[in-house]
C-alpha cells in the first residue's frame, strides 16, 4: 500500500511586522512545514510503523529554497518526496485551489497511490478546499476534517471519525482509493531525530516541472487577485490588571458591572 502525502512549506510571520504593498517585509517572515500537514505526515507514518503502509511519500509545489522545510517530512519517517516548480510559477502571486487541484492531480496520477492524506488547511492562505477538490478532480472518495482513523483498513475500506460543524462528529467508512484531509490532534507528531535528519539528506527528492507532469501553463492562471493588505482595526479596548487574582478580581468585577454584564 502506497500512502502520498500533500505538504507545504508556509510563511511564519513575527509578532510585530510592516506591510509593504500587498506584502509582509521579507525581514519579519520565517518558513515553517504546514502545521496541518504535519499530523498527516505522522498518520501515513504510524499507517508505515503498523505494516500497513508499504511506502510514504510526500509532494510539494515550492522553489528550490523550500526544500530544507519539506525534509522535515523525510526525516520523520517519509520514503522519497516529490517537488514540483516550474518557471511559470515564478511569477505567480496567489496559487489558487483550481491550479494546486490540477498540478498534484497529475502527481497523484502518476504515482498512483492508495491513499492520499492532506492536511485540513495551509496556515498562510486557509483555504481549507485543496484535498477535497482533489478528490472531486479524481473521481476518488474522500473524508474532510479527520480526527481519528482506524489503522487496520480491512478489505480496502477505511473507518474514520470526521469533525463536523458545532461539536458533532460523524463516523462513517470510505472505499479506498481515497484522499482524507487531516484535522490536527488526531495524533502527536514527532521531532525528527538526529538519525533522521541526515538521512533525510540521503533520501530521493525528484523534482518535476508541469510538462513532465503533463500540466498545461494554463491551468495555472488564477481568478484570484491579491488587491490588498492590511492589519484589521481592533473593534474594542482590551483592559489588561496587573497582580492576583484577590487584587485584580474586584476590579474586573466593577468593569463587569459598569458595562451591564453582572446584576
């Protein structure tokens, strides 16, 4: 069994930034792997520990500067990695759902796995729509929000817990093959070793370009456009005491009064 996992690298930004033009200032951003992404890579890994999974492997869209953060995913346990750019992706602002959908289509296509795991979300664009728009473009089954999966998998169908809207959860069973999209706490991702680092140095990481993919340039233009950005206005005053919670506990007492919240 064969397990593809969708990671990305994403920007962290520091607690006090500037804006320049529809941008974060290059010196207040750092890389980071998906946090998401993470648990979906510690999932296929515990599927590999178990005897389920014959081999992991993971498949970016990034320049080459990314490669240090997506080995993170080969250090803790992933077989081979794929990374796919392509000049005309340079000059791309905002990869939108319909451009990622057709270029990790076409990786899923070619690698043919069993089962694809992504992470619910990227933590820069939030578009929370990649695995499921996979799945939709593929004809494959899919279950989003994923907080727990059984790892047995018996007779190629998968029983998995899915976090819905308002506290409910929803269990249900999906044929294989299939892409789930990974909620995070569904597990305890590790840290790489030390072991695991170098050899994540060692292990393969094809890149590919969207004609070796079969990828019309087209299919990266987006409808999207970045027209701005800004930091959003605090719509209300924060109130911050200082000492105990004996000195401070009257004091918000009084606030609580004066605005009309306790009687």
């Amino acid at each position: 069994m064969k397990i593809l996992v969708t990671v990305k690298e994403v920007a962290t930004v520091e607690d006090e930034f500037e804006i320049e033009g529809t941008e974060i200032a290059d010196q207040y951003l750092g890389a980071d792997l998906n946090e998401w992404d993470d648990y979906a890579i510690e999932e296929a890994v515990q599927l590999q520990e178990d005897g389920i999974a014959d081999e992991v492997v993971t498949v970016t869209i990034g320049p080459e500067n990314c490669e240090q953060t997506i080995r993170q995913a080969l250090a803790k346990g992933a077989d081979r990695a794929v990374r796919v750019w392509d000049n005309a992706l340079d000059g791309v602002d905002l990869l939108d759902v319909g451009a990622k959908t057709e270029i990790l289509s076409a990786v899923v296509e070619a690698e043919d796995p069993d089962l694809v795991l992504s992470g619910v979300q990227a933590g820069d664009d939030s578009f929370g729509a990649t695995g499921v728009s996979v799945a939709n473009n593929l004809g494959y089954q899919w279950g989003a929000v994923v907080n727990h999966l059984e790892h047995d998998l018996t007779d190629g169908v998968a029983t998995l817990r899915r976090e819905l809207e308002g506290g409910v959860e929803e269990l249900t069973e999906i044929e294989l093959p299939a892409v789930m999209t990974i909620q995070t706490g569904i597990n305890e991702p590790r840290y790489a070793s030390l072991r695991g680092i170098r050899q994540a140095q060692r292990k393969e990481l094809d890149v590919q370009n969207l004609g070796d993919l079969g990828v019309d340039e087209s299919a990266i233009e987006s409808d999207l456009e970045l027209i701005d950005m800004y930091e959003p206005e605090s719509e209300s005053d924060v109130t911050v005491w200082e000492g105990s919670a004996d000195e401070t506990a009257a004091e918000l007492g009084d606030l609580l009064r004066d605005e009309g919240v306790a009687q």
